[in-house]
C-alpha cells in the first residue's frame, strides 16, 4: 500500500514539475502490452525444440555397420604410460568395487586367478566401464579383437563410444579373462553366459545388473565407476589422447578408475607383476575390505 | 490498497521460496547419497541426470542445486525487498532470472541432447527461473504503464 502510495505523491509531483512534457512516444508502447512476454516464451521454447531436433538426429556412428576393429586406437589406448596413470591416482572415479564375500580365489582353466565381465552392447554404462576394465587388464596382458562400439543410441548416454568384447580374446601370464556381451547395440541377444559367468554373476550381483566384474572372486562391481557423458561427443582417437593427459577430465575418470582395478587385480595376483602393482598410484588406492 | 505490481513481487516471493525447496532438497540428496523421489521411464530418469557428470558445477565437486539454491536465496531476498518498497530491486530481479537462463537452457541441453533423459526436480526448478523472469517482467511493465499514464 505504501509502495503505490508514495509513487504516485512522487509522479504526482514530477507531472506538477513536468506539465507540459504530454504523451510518450509510440515507440515504448512495443514494451507495453503481451509482446515482452510472448516472446521470452516463444524463444524459449523454440530453443528447447531445437535441442529436441539435435537429440534426434541420428549420430554418425562407424561402429554402425559392423564392430571394427582399430588396432592403431587400440594400441593408443592400451599403451598409456605408467607415469600417467601414477599422476591421475585415484581421479573422480566412484567407490564401485566392492570386496566378495570370503572364500578362495577364483581361478581358471590355466589355474591363474580368473576374472569375469558381465555386459551387453547397447548398455551405455558398460561403454564406460570397459574402458577402465580394458586399460587395467592391459597392465597385465594383451588384447586382441577389440572392436570399436558405441552404446544404444536410444538409451541414457546415447551413443557412447567404447569397445565391445564380442570377439576380443585376452591373453596374460597373471590372469584369465572370461568376459561376455549378452545383447547386441539394439539389445538382441547375442551371446549366453557361461556357467561359471552365470553363478559368479548370480552370487554377486543381487540386483542382475549390467555391466558386472568380478576379479577373482575377491572383488565385484556392478555398474560404473564414472559416467558415461565423460566421454559423450568425443571420438576414440579424442579419448585416446585425452588419456595422455593427467589433467583432462576424461583421463581423471578412466585411469582414475583402472587404477582401482589395478589395484584389485594386483591383490589376487599376488602383487605381480611387480612394475605395476608396485606403482604408486596402485600403491596408494586404498581397496574396501570385507 | 494493492495493486499489481504487489501482486507480481508476490508471486515472486513464492518462486523464490518453491526454488529453495527444490534446490535444497536436491542438494540434500546429493550430499545425504539417499535415493531421488522420482518415477522412471523412458523419458523420466532424474538418477541419470543426478549422476551424470553435468549435475556438478564445472571443474568443481559442488552440485549445480548448490548454485540453484544460492539463486533462489536471492530471489527470496528481492521479492521481501520489492514488497518492502526498495528502489531498483525489480531491475535487478529481472537481470537476475535473466541471467540464470544462461545456466538453465544449458542444463536442458545436457538433459535432452546427451543424457537423454529429463529430471522432473530439474524441470521444475527450470520452471521457476523462467517463471520469476516473467514475473519480473510483468512487474517492471506495470511500473513502467503506471509511469506512462501520469
């Protein structure tokens, strides 16, 4: 009541003081009225129609046709320096490894400790995980067949680029990987999990999520240890050089969670071998305990 | 007597207030780590916007509903100051909502063209920044109107 009533004493005296001023220009009636309003909301919602558009356009995706396998992305992503991964530490990857319940080491065929990957290519949170998962196990031994990939591009995170372990094999003198994409990218079925995947998978992972590791039976995460938009927008060859540097954001989410598998796996491998699990990056991840 | 220009500084003041209960509960549920009320489809996923790494402000650990709710604080105190009669207040609440679009359209972005998936509290709270801009505007229409009539 105040307000108006002191603002109109005041306008009431500027207009004494002011007579002969008359009307305002045209030109502020354009301020007036709906238009303002209108217009704040049009723009509005036509820039949110237009993030809608882009979200639909389909991205151009060369793992589309076929899995492709880059054996040059790959080498560039598999040979990341030890001192890397030493800067990065730990990162701003999530606490996701969780201790198993006791019991001996799982262990393969070959008698080295086993490790187990649970997953499907459509899924976008695998698309991120694999990329930790692949770096650390590449500390330990070789791949081969990694094939580009990219997650659903109708699910969350669409289109994340990764690789797919549909045809990759591994091999290591430390460990054993047995590791299995159930769906296609358009979430077809692909693949069945075998036995020892399947009670791994059923002991660990109550809520039968995707992806599931679990290294040697003494460590197991289900889901991912960053998330995926990390690397949303970017090619394998960005992610590759941006895994050079200790201070990008996606080195910090990626290396920062490899060195906690590599710290996992460097637990049921008796600490070998000793380059690498004596890191001080490896060193320093401090894994949950039972 | 009031007139509508009051009206305009009230509804601001209850945005203001809607903004902070928004903001506050996200950011105690980013903090509290307890699960978001929210329900799931194929559109609606506020755990997946949450998580993702466009819900921190960048280069920070801080949630972004850490800064939405710091807005809305200020919203708050330029409504009480509009209602109290302070000069150039709605001048400033305008510029304010205005700005904060900036960050909103930013983070309706990440939502629909990399997530792909909309948080409700998220568009709510969008919906409040939007709605004290109108209702600045509104309200600086109506002292400009009553200025053009005298």
């Amino acid at each position: 009541m105040q307000v108006s009533e002191r603002a109109g004493t005041r306008r009431a005296r500027r207009a004494q003081r002011q007579p002969s001023r008359g009307p305002r220009p045209r030109g502020r009636s354009v301020w007036r009225g709906p238009l303002p309003i209108v217009a704040v909301v049009v723009a509005v919602v036509v820039v949110v129609g237009i993030f809608v558009a882009i979200s639909r356009q389909p991205a151009a995706t060369p793992a589309e046709q076929s899995p492709v396998v880059n054996s040059a992305v790959v080498s560039k992503v598999t040979s990341v320096p030890a001192s890397v991964f030493d800067q990065v530490g730990a990162g701003t990857s999530q606490d996701i490894i969780h201790p198993a319940p006791a019991g001996d080491v799982l262990k393969g065929a070959s008698g080295k400790p086993l490790a187990i990957y649970v997953g499907a290519e459509f899924c976008p949170y695998c698309a991120s995980e694999r990329w930790s998962f692949i770096l650390a196990l590449s500390r330990f031994g070789t791949w081969n067949g990694l094939a580009l990939s990219r997650s659903s591009s109708t699910d969350v995170f669409p289109n994340t680029p990764t690789f797919t372990f549909r045809n990759a094999s591994y091999a290591s003198d430390y460990l054993e990987l047995s590791a299995v994409e159930t769906s296609d990218r358009e979430g077809k079925p692909i693949a069945s999990m075998t036995p020892t995947q399947d009670k791994a998978y059923a002991r660990l992972d109550s809520g039968q999520s995707i992806p599931f590791i679990d290294v040697g039976d003494r460590f197991y995460s289900v889901g991912a240890g960053y998330a995926p938009d990390v690397l949303s927008g970017k090619s394998w060859d960005d992610i590759a050089a941006a895994l050079r540097d200790p201070s990008s954001a996606v080195a910090k989410a990626v290396l920062g969670h490899a060195n906690k598998w590599t710290a996992a796996i460097c637990a049921v491998t008796g600490g070998q071998p000793g380059d690498v699990c004596s890191g001080p990056a490896v060193k320093g991840i401090q894994l949950p305990s039972k | 007597m009031r007139t509508g220009p009051d009206r305009t500084a009230l509804a601001a003041l209850a945005l203001g207030i809607a903004g902070v209960a928004v903001s506050g509960y996200l950011t105690v549920v980013h903090y509290g780590g307890v699960a978001l009320a929210c329900q799931q489809s194929s559109l609606i996923d506020c755990e997946a916007v949450t998580t993702s790494s466009y819900s921190l402000i960048p280069g920070t650990d801080l949630p972004v509903s850490l800064a939405g709710l710091a807005w809305a604080l200020v919203v708050v105190g330029l409504a009480s100051a509009l209602l109290s009669g302070a000069r150039g207040a709605d001048v400033i609440l305008l510029v304010w909502s205005a700005v904060a679009m900036i960050p909103v359209l930013y983070l309706v972005w990440a939502e629909i063209v990399i997530v792909h998936r909309i948080c409700l509290w998220c568009t709510v709270f969008h919906a409040i920044v939007l709605g004290t801009l109108l209702a600045a505007l509104v309200r600086l229409q109506g002292a400009a109107a009553l200025e053009e009539q005298v």
